[in-house]
C-alpha cells in the first residue's frame, strides 16, 4: 500500500505513529508548515529540510487562481515545482473561498465566487477541488468542505448536511488512494451531536485519514479543548487524525493529548514577519529595547541556525530596520521551535512520560508569557 497508517504506541489518548507516504514517512504527532503558494513564507526548501520538516502544506485556493493548476501539473506536480521532495498536503480550498473571496452564491452544488485578486468570477464544487488538487499532485488531498461559524447552530447544522454532501461526491471522484490519499473532514462546531453526526456518514465513506475542520475560527480555547474532549474518539482509530490550522504551541499539547497526529499552521512564519518568536517560556518581541545589547541567542537551548549564529542584539537590529533577513532568521526558529515541540512531545509519549511533558511545557510557556 502506498499509504499505510501504524500506531505505534498510546498513552492515553495520545499516540505515537508513523504514517507511510510515496514520499517518505512521516513520525507522528507531526507539525507542518504552511506553504500557501508553493512556498514556506522566507525559508527555501533546504532549511525545511534541515529544520527537520517532514510534511508541508500548500492551498489549493491560491495555486488555482495563481499560477494555476494546470500550470502546476505541465511542471511537474508541487514536488517538482517547488522542490520539495518530502510529503505534502493541499487543503480543498473551501476555507478560503468562504474567508477570502467575495462569495456570489453558495449552493448544494458548490460556490460562485470572485477572487481576491482580481475580482474574477469562479466556480468551485467538491468534483473541481478534486481535480485542482489531483493537478497539484499533493499526496494527501483534502474533500471540498464548508467551514462554518462553530457557535451558530443553525449554520453549522446547515454545514455539517452539505459537508456530508460534497464528501460522498469527492469520494467518488476520487476512489483510488494509492496515489493520492483524500482525507473527510469533520465539521460540528462546537455542537456534540452534530460532530457525531457527520463522523457517522464520513466513516462509511472509509477514507484512509480524517481531519477535524472548524475549529480555531473564533471560538474560545476551552471551546476548542471541549470540543476535541468529544469528537476526535468519533473518529477511527486506525487512521490519522489531523486538526485543521492550529499551531500555538500550548494547543499543539492539548491536542495530542487528545489524540490528534496532525497539525498545520501559518502562525510560526505569520509572527515572524511581525518580529515574534516562540520560545519555552512564551512568545518573545523582538522589538523590545532590552534586546539592543542582548549576546545571547533567542533561546540557548534550540539548536536551530538562527539560534547557533545570531544574538538577539543582532535579530532586533534586522527586524527594526525591515531587513528581509530578520524574516527569514526567525521564521526558521519559530518552525524549528515547532517541530522540536513534536519530537519531544513524540519522544515522551513512547517514553510513557506525556503528562509530566505537558505539565512542565505549559507550566512555563503560559506561566510566564513574554511582551
């Protein structure tokens, strides 16, 4: 099998697997960053790989109004356009079009939309989120969902019945997994019962991963942690589990908790472009006068090349006076931060010491939050 998940070991609810790919093996728990035009906002390929990425996203939205899918596709896929030789997930689209675009008409059939970038009129159903995303050549490809507000019931019951809808119909246009793995995803809100009832349908469709969408759009963390409390044992097991679009480290902990396996987000590269770092005892600006001096790295623990090479005195100096290098600099340590996050999160789980982790992480990372 080309795609093939493994539990490897439990604790709790947490799990630690790997996930096999036609493009390598991916350790999970996993964090991803988030390639929305074909690139890692600032880090080229090369330091992905050396940060130790394993998994990356791109949009389906954006490639297909720009530079096109099928333009994607002449070139060779996204492994060839953007050389990046590891696995990659495209999103359907549909969180886009319902946040971005000027919407003209959402339908049973799909939605009539205008794009952001130049007002063009477009169309976009599950059967075409399909075909964009099997032009792309992502291996794992997400069904074309409606994203909705998670605290209005009466939209998110709407949601979760044409959600259903367009699943079954992105299954059938897109039956065989072996090349590319099309993961359901479940929608709810923050509502128990309509979380169970589109986990019910999405099962017997039998998709080789399910994700778990409409959340971090608004509603409140302990909403959220709720929310996963209930709904992710609805889904299978014996197949990953990826929470759509959360990446602040202390969710990335009670996620796992939880049982989730994978995560993406824009947020390590997003606050870097706003002079932000992660670090062990909260976000860090580094913008703040008391770093003008500063001789020592961002954290002197991380082993990432910003931290290795540069001081903070420096890092302050390039993001005060815009320097396209403070962007990259620390957007390679926010992705490091992340991915070293998962690997301990990892090891501690096969080591039967998650709790004392997650307890000792949160402790500082929210005890202490930095300006």
């Amino acid at each position: 099998m080309s795609f093939y998940f493994q539990v490897v070991k439990t604790q709790a609810r947490a799990r630690a697997g790997i996930f096999k790919t036609p493009h390598g093996d991916i350790l999970t728990p996993v964090f991803a960053p988030v390639g929305t035009q074909a690139t890692v906002k600032a880090v080229p390929p090369r330091d992905l790989v050396e940060v130790g990425a394993s998994l990356v996203l791109s949009n389906t939205y954006h490639l297909y109004l720009r530079p096109g899918d099928e333009l994607v596709h002449e070139m060779g896929g996204l492994h060839r356009f953007m050389r990046w030789d590891g696995p990659i997930l495209t999103d359907s689209g549909g969180f886009q079009v319902f946040s971005l675009a000027q919407i003209n008409r959402i339908d049973d059939e799909g939605v009539t939309f205008r794009s952001h970038i130049d007002g063009s009129k477009h169309r976009l159903t599950p059967e075409k989120s399909i075909a964009i995303q099997e032009n792309l050549g992502a291996d794992i490809i997400m069904c074309f969902d409606q994203c909705p507000t998670p605290t209005d019931r009466a939209v998110v019951d709407q949601a979760v019945e044409r959600t259903s809808r367009w699943a079954a119909r992105c299954r059938e246009a897109h039956p065989d997994d072996s090349v590319q793995a099309v993961f359901g995803i479940q929608q709810g809100g923050i509502f128990e019962d309509m979380r169970a009832r589109s986990s019910e349908f999405l099962t017997q469709l039998n998709f080789p991963g399910y994700a778990v969408g409409g959340l971090a759009v608004g509603e409140s963390k302990a909403d959220m942690y709720q929310t996963l409390d209930t709904a992710v044992p609805m889904l299978p097991a014996d197949k990953p589990r990826y929470l759509m679009g959360v990446g602040a480290p202390d969710d990335l902990v009670q996620a796992v908790l939880r049982g989730i396996d994978i995560f993406d987000c824009v947020l390590p590269t997003r606050i870097a472009r706003h002079g932000a770092v992660f670090t062990p005892t909260g976000t860090m600006n580094m913008r703040h006068t008391r770093h003008t001096r500063d001789e020592n790295p961002i954290d002197p623990s991380c082993d990432c090349y910003t931290c290795r090479n540069f001081s903070r005195a420096y890092l302050r100096h390039l993001v005060k006076a815009e320097e396209l290098l403070g962007h990259y600099l620390l957007s390679v340590h926010n992705i490091r931060f992340l991915i070293r996050h998962m690997e301990a999160i990892r090891a501690a789980i096969l080591e039967d010491r998650l709790e004392v982790y997650a307890a000792d992480f949160l402790n500082r990372y929210l005890g202490t939050q930095r300006s």
